[in-house]
C-alpha cells in the first residue's frame, strides 16, 4: 500500500457509479419537501469524487461551476479528461484532503457533497473536512454526505475486521487486493461451515456475508477492504458536524422521508412524540435496522412561507424518464412490501406518459378530478423520483446554456463504449445530470449518430464493434456464448431500445430526434 494512499485501496479501480443525489435539482427537491429554503447553487464542490463520474456529469449539464478532488490520479485523470470532452467549466485536482482544505484559491461554497466518503477515512481526515466546511460554505449553503449507518452495520463489525485481518496477516506481499479478497471470501464460506455461535445469533451477518461473495470485487475492495470502516449512528454524526454549525435538513434518498413507507403506525405515533431531532432520527434508525444513510444538511435552515413554498411546489417541472409499464405498484420500501396506492399513481403515469414536461401545477388541475390533493401529488412524484421514474426539469434558460456541453460529453462517451468503458450514463440537458444508458445502447446511439436508421443495423453495428472483445451477454439468467446466440440477442435489445429506450433519450435531450 503506498504511503500517499493512508490505508485506502488504490490498486483496483473505484466503481463508475453516477449519484444523483449530487443533482443540484435534488437538493431543491429534498429541501422543499420540508419546506426549508434552498440556495441558488452557483459553485459546488465534490470532496472525494471517486471515477468523476458525477462531477462531471453535472458540470456538464448543470449551471454551477464545480471544484473537487480525489487523490487518486488516475481517477482524477480520468475526471478532467470528460470535463475537458464537455467543454465545462470545472477544477478537479488529486489533492489529498489536508492540501485541498488548505488551499487558498478556492470560492466559498453554496454545496458541498460528500458520497462514499465519511465511513472510509480517518479520524484525521474527518476533522479536515469539517473544519474545512466550516471555512468554505457559505451561510445557508448545503452540504451532502452519506455513510454507512448503526445499528444496521453493527453484526457485521466483528467479521469485517476478521476479513481485513485475514488479508493483512495471510496475504503474500504484492499479490493484490482483489487477491486478497479472493483469499479472503474462501476463508469466510469455510468458517461459515463450521457453524460458529457468533453467526448463529446473528443471522443478519450470515447474510451479508453471503451477499458479499456474490459482488462485484472491486466494491468489496472499496467497501470492506481499507484501513478505515468506521460505521456510525445519527447522534454520533452530528456531534462530529456540529462544529460546522449544521443542522439536519432531510434525507437525500428522498423516500426515506415518507413515513408511512418506513415505519409502522404505531412507530410514527412514538417519533412524533419526540422533538429532538437527534433523537428521533436514531431512535427511526433502530426501527428500520438502517445501513446507510443519504442526506441533507444546512448551514442555516430557513423555513418557507406557506405560500411561498406551495408556489414553488406548483412551479415544479417533472418528465417521465422511463416508460409508465416499467412502474412497478408493489415496491420495497422500510416496512417491506407496500402497495402504491393506484386511486393517484395511475392517473399520475397516464398524465405523465405523454413524456413532455408538467408543471405540478399542471398536473393538479389534471388530477383534481381523480381527488388527488396537491400534498398527496408532490408526495407520489417524489416516489417515482426516488425509484427512478421521474427526473425534475431545469428551467428552460439552463436547459439551452447546457446543450452542448451535454452532446459533446455524450459524443466523447459513445466512442468510448466501443472501448468497453465502464461508464453506464450520458448527460441530459433537461435533468442537468445524468441518465442510465447501457453499453449496448449507447453502441445503438452511436450507430445512428453515424447515420445508421434501422434497429437491424444499429445491432449490426454493435455486433463489429463487440466481436473482437471479451463479452459476456446474459438472456433469462443464461450465458449466451455462440455468435448466432449473441446476434440474435442484441437484434431484440434493438427493437426493444427503438420503441421504449429511444423515445425517452430523445425527450431527455440525450439522443438527437428521428429524422
């Protein structure tokens, strides 16, 4: 391990992983939820931003100009290199956090974002970043961070700190992280066959184990495998920003604030009982068994008016950003199993499966016949945001300033899925952020941006480019590995992408519009 990297894994590659939590748009989202006044986010900063993918997403398609690092050159390289592709306007160095915090070119800040961080460093590091907060956001401004939670982590501890001892004290020297795991995973299922009592009574670390040996390493080596796993509860969390003078604002995986989706009637009688915020947010935690947590905080939490934050609610722009089948009624929320109520969520998709922009205004007054109220509305749509349906809308002036830099990141992503890239997303100008896009369709995409028209061609096209490299393509959980077999599927995926994926792109400002 170099010295430089102090403790964390930097011979695998992070994940190429786009949060959209990170979306200027879902801040405001978040944020008028509950009502609290939400900045303009003019500069924004990423702390430990992983591949880039994210970053550079949203300086491409959003209005802010962004700043970040991460100390891994290569992923830093890799940032600048889509950044400089889009033509954006954003800084990105491999500092470590004691040289970036302590520099004195940067701006204050109206956001700051922290994904995937807080668990996996020091101590150190921690009181960097909170001083460096408390310096450079500016009052009002928000700050983004996500960690891995008590009491949900809390079996596992032990057998975390098995693995990483396994690989620490058995590993050969040089052999690899993703070595070290495969050694380490091995070891595991052999312990777990001895049936010891610490797994006995606590099955829920069976189980993660088990899930373990079925990811993608290079997570478990970003996961699992540092120096530093530090999972904490919500009153220890606040105690480390209280420094910064923030308070809590709301969870960023916005679902997570629907009551009736977490917890038991009986349950929110308790929580409602209770005033202290700290309190009640680890005491949900305890009733949902939480294992991580995403979400908003405020330096200086202002409330809206009522009127105010009700014509902001109906000023809210939203589009469909899958197909109204693809929404599933029975979904997996905190208290398992929940039926979306259909009396609102089917009028709602019918309304929005027209794929043009509404306004929640618009979409009240189509609605209002059906009894849906504007709360329930607002609430319904912050569902569908939350499973991936729904994306908010920029306004039209952002939307126009954005488009090209969008074209010119999508263009330099579709020449690199002939490459096989990693990356699974493309900038859309209307979300200001980024969209899921396989690497097969964005092969179909780059077929018609060289004048291809017709599925069979577009699958023709994919087929060259996927011939002479490594490729593993799965139909109904089944390897396909002839050519005729691997041909026949892409041919479907392209029928498939022409009349659902498509037209969506097309809407998202992603793909150009059928000639």
């Amino acid at each position: 391990m170099q010295e430089w990297a102090q403790g964390y894994v930097t011979d695998v590659g992070y994940v190429h992983d786009y949060y959209p939590e990170l979306n200027s748009q879902r801040v405001r989202l978040a944020l008028l939820q509950r009502g609290l006044s939400c900045p303009p986010i003019e500069q924004a900063c990423e702390l430990g931003f992983g591949q880039g993918i994210s970053v550079s997403l949203h300086a491409a398609a959003g209005t802010a100009q962004w700043h970040g690092n991460d100390f891994n050159p290569a992923q830093t390289a890799l940032a600048r290199e889509l950044v400089k592709a889009a033509g954006a306007d954003a800084l990105l160095g491999d500092d470590s956090f004691a040289d970036f915090c302590a520099r004195k070119d940067l701006p204050d800040f109206d956001f700051i974002g922290m994904h995937g961080v807080w668990t996996w460093i020091s101590d150190a590091n921690r009181r960097l970043l909170v001083d460096f907060i408390s310096r450079r956001l500016k009052p009002g401004g928000v700050v983004y961070v996500s960690w891995n939670t008590l009491p949900g982590w809390a079996p596992f501890l032990p057998l975390r700190r098995l693995l990483l001892a396994h690989k620490e004290r058995t590993g050969a020297a040089g052999a690899g992280t993703l070595r070290h795991i495969d050694s380490a995973l091995e070891f595991s299922q052999r312990l777990l066959d001895t049936a010891p009592a610490y797994l006995q009574r606590n099955p829920s670390a069976v189980e993660r184990l088990q899930t373990l040996q079925k990811q993608h390493k290079h997570y478990l080596a970003h996961e699992f495998f540092n120096r530093d796993w530090q999972p904490m509860d919500f009153a220890e969390m606040s105690q480390w920003l209280a420094p910064a003078r923030l308070s809590y604002a709301g969870a960023a995986s916005i679902i997570d604030e629907i009551p009736d989706l977490n917890y038991t009637v009986e349950q929110q009688r308790l929580l409602a009982g209770m005033d202290d915020v700290v309190l009640r947010q680890t005491v949900g935690d305890l009733m949902c068994n939480r294992f991580f947590r995403r979400e908003y905080w405020l330096r200086g939490a202002r409330l809206m008016g009522a009127q105010s934050r009700l014509q902001a609610i109906r000023s809210l722009r939203v589009v469909l950003v899958t197909t109204a089948s693809d929404v599933q009624f029975r979904i997996e929320a905190g208290i398992g199993q929940v039926r979306l109520p259909e009396p609102i969520f089917s009028p709602l998709l019918q309304s929005l499966a027209d794929r043009r922009i509404h306004t929640l205004d618009a979409l009240e007054q189509q609605l209002r016949p059906a009894g849906v109220q504007l709360e329930q509305l607002l609430e319904a749509v912050t569902v569908l945001i939350a499973l991936g349906h729904v994306a908010v809308v920029q306004e039209d002036a952002a939307v126009a300033s954005v488009r090209q830099r969008c074209q010119r990141l999508n263009d330099h992503l579709l020449q690199s899925a002939i490459d096989g890239s990693s990356i699974g997303h493309l900038a859309s100008p209307l979300t200001g952020g980024g969209i899921a896009v396989t690497r097969f369709q964005q092969l179909f995409l780059l077929a018609r941006r060289q004048g291809f028209q017709s599925p069979p061609e577009w699958s023709d096209f994919a087929w060259q480019h996927l011939r002479s490299t490594p490729l593993k393509l799965h139909k109904d959980e089944r390897l396909l590995d002839t050519p005729d077999a691997i041909r026949s599927e892409l041919a479907r995926q392209a029928l498939k992408f022409a009349e659902r994926e498509l037209p969506v792109l097309q809407t998202l400002g992603v793909a150009a519009p059928s000639v």
